[in-house]
C-alpha cells in the first residue's frame, strides 16, 4: 500500500478498534509476560499478533517496508 499523508499518533488511534486494540495489547502481555527473557523471537511474535489482528489495516507496512513506508512511520 501507497503511504497517505502522514497525520499524528492520535489521528492513528482514533482509526484503530478499540477491542481489537485491546486484545492486541492483552496478546503483548501474555507474550512478553510469558518469556523468561526478552529478545528477537518475542518481537516475532508481536509482531505476527499485530499482523493477526488487523489493527494495521489501511496504513503503510511497519515491516517489510519500503522507503515510503518507513518514512511514513518515522513521521508520527
């Protein structure tokens, strides 16, 4: 997907589900709180929780970005 204008880190969340959101953040928890220690493998596993759960619908990849896309992210 083509970035859109960049906006703020409000305009973001007000565009995000609330409970998809918060079922996302209770999935953190467990994996995070669920680890004898943090590292790569964890941020994997975030990061395929964030993919399933859809909140990133409609902006620009967070990974395997392009240049466009990173300088989306890198502007919020």
């Amino acid at each position: 997907m083509a970035p859109t204008q960049p906006g703020t880190l409000k305009e973001l969340a007000d565009q995000i589900d609330p409970k998809a959101a918060q079922m996302f953040a209770a999935q953190v928890l467990t994996i995070l709180g669920s680890a004898e220690s943090w590292g790569g493998d964890e941020m994997s596993r975030i990061n395929d929780a964030l993919i399933a759960s859809d909140i990133g619908r409609g902006r620009p990849h967070w990974y395997e970005q392009n240049d466009a896309e990173l300088n989306y992210w890198q502007s919020l």
